[in-house]
C-alpha cells in the first residue's frame, strides 16, 4: 500500500514538475553558437543566440529556415523553447553534455504532457558538435538571414517584450550602412531584400536549393521597386533618401512593424510577398 500512495506521488510530482515550467529565460551561455551534427556538411545546422535560435536544413529536395525568438525553461537537465507559428507548447529540447548539444524534437502529434521521450535512451537523439564557422555553402545561400539573425533586431523587434523605440532606433542602425541618418535607395533595398528572403524562406513548405538561389535572384530584381515606393511615400524633403523623421512615419504607419508581423506570407513566392508589402503603403 505505502508503494502505491509513494508511486502515485511521485506520478503526480513527475507531472507537475513538467507542467509548471515557465519560459522566463534566456538561452545559456554554453549554447550560444553554430552547432551541426556534421560541421563539414550543408544539411542542417543551428545558430543559437541569447535570444533565441535560428535552424538551416539544406537537402536536394527540401531546404527551410526556421527563427524562433524564445525564452526558455528549465526541464530537470533540458532546456526547451517555442516558436511563434506554435507557441502552445515547446518545439525543441536541448542540453548541453560532454561538449555536445543534445537535442530532441518532440514525437509527432505531441499532447504536451508527457515528457517520457526526454529520458528514454532509445528516443531518436541528435549529437550536435560546436562549429567554428557556418558551413560556407550555407552562408553563401542564407547570408542576408544569417547576418539579420546576428544583429539585435530579432531579439529588439519580435520577441514578446520587445519595445517600439528601441526596434525602431537599432534597425536604423542596421539599415544605415554609412552612418549618416539617412536611409538612401540601396540601403533601404538592402534592407527589404532582406525581410523579403526571410519571409519567404521560413514560411515555404516547398523550396530547394534551386529555389533559393532563384528567390535571391528574383529579390534582387524585383525589391528595388518597394524601396523607391518607400521613398516616394515619406520623402517630404525631395532628397531621394529617407530621414530619421520621415522613418518615423513609416515605422508609424506601419504600426511599429505589427502590420509586417500579422501579414500572412506562408507559401507565397516571392513577387507575392513584394506585391502584399506594397499595399501596406497604397
């Protein structure tokens, strides 16, 4: 009897240490990094920042990025996080052990609840090595979203705490290439081009590496034309470049950037994604 009422508690323990857990932290220092089960290779690697954690896969068939700006929370020796497209429960379960990154992916229509396949040895587990540098394949495809994921505006921008004034003054900072406080025509396609690719990368269920070079290709095309459209609509000075001021007024009209952030772009190609961001301004 006494091992049945100490079996239960523990059950009842078990569960409740599992179901509590609050996401109030940042990632840990010892997995900040480019981590890959295969440094040498392009397959798939993950970028973990204090902020939150940037995935690359890359086959013949099928490449994706995913950006999840998370906290974290503490699962006995796991630490799991979310993502926005699923923010009920965690997407991703990684600890740090003999120099390695260990992760686990949750089974396939997970209820949430149960945490069995954390300590089950037989569970599919990825042994991550710490990478010098990203894959040089991967950078060359990925290196607009690799650099936008580096700088502060993801964690400043779209984490749940962020703040208008400081996305808005440390993306100028991004955007300003020569620090003058003023955006001209390329900087602010350079910037587009980016938002572009990172849109339609991450919301893709079907793209390649062809793909991907296409879509830079057709980017750098097609984005010149919503940068002149930027500038037509908040030049008030006629200088053909963008003021802090004038900024302002977009970064208003766009509601701090929340009209960028509740548009749907999943599976749009990219002259789709240009032709939406345009009737943010018509």
């Amino acid at each position: 009897m006494k091992f049945i009422i100490f079996s239960l508690f523990f059950l009842f323990y078990s569960f409740n240490s599992y179901a509590e857990f609050i996401y109030d932290k940042n990632f840990p220092a010892n997995t900040h990094g480019i981590w890959s089960d295969n440094c040498n290779t392009s397959e798939y690697a993950i970028i973990i920042y204090d902020y939150g954690a940037l995935e690359i896969w890359l086959y013949d068939d099928y490449s994706s990025i995913e950006l999840s700006v998370s906290k974290t929370a503490n699962i006995n020796d796991w630490i799991s996080y979310k993502n926005k497209e699923n923010d009920t429960y965690p997407i991703n379960f990684l600890k740090f052990q003999n120099g390695k990154l260990i992760q686990k992916i949750p089974p396939e229509n997970w209820n949430g609840i149960e945490y069995a396949f954390l300590e089950d040895t037989t569970y599919k587990a990825y042994n991550l090595n710490k990478c010098n540098k990203i894959n040089t394949e991967l950078n060359l495809l990925f290196e607009p979203i690799i650099s936008f994921t580096n700088s502060n505006i993801p964690k400043l921008c779209l984490s749940n705490d962020s703040k208008s004034d400081e996305c808005f003054q440390n993306l100028i900072q991004y955007l300003d290439i020569t620090n003058d406080y003023n955006l001209s025509s390329a900087e602010l396609t350079r910037g587009i081009k980016t938002l572009v690719l990172f849109f339609y990368l991450s919301s893709s269920d079907d793209i390649n590496k062809d793909t991907v070079i296409g879509s830079k290709l057709l980017s750098f095309a097609l984005t010149p034309t919503l940068s002149e459209l930027f500038i037509l609509n908040y030049d008030f000075d006629n200088s053909d470049s963008l003021s802090i001021n004038e900024l302002e007024y977009a970064f208003t009209d766009l509601d701090g950037g929340k009209d960028l952030a509740n548009n749907s772009f999943k599976n749009l190609n990219i002259e789709n994604i240009i032709n939406a961001l345009s009737e943010l301004f018509q």
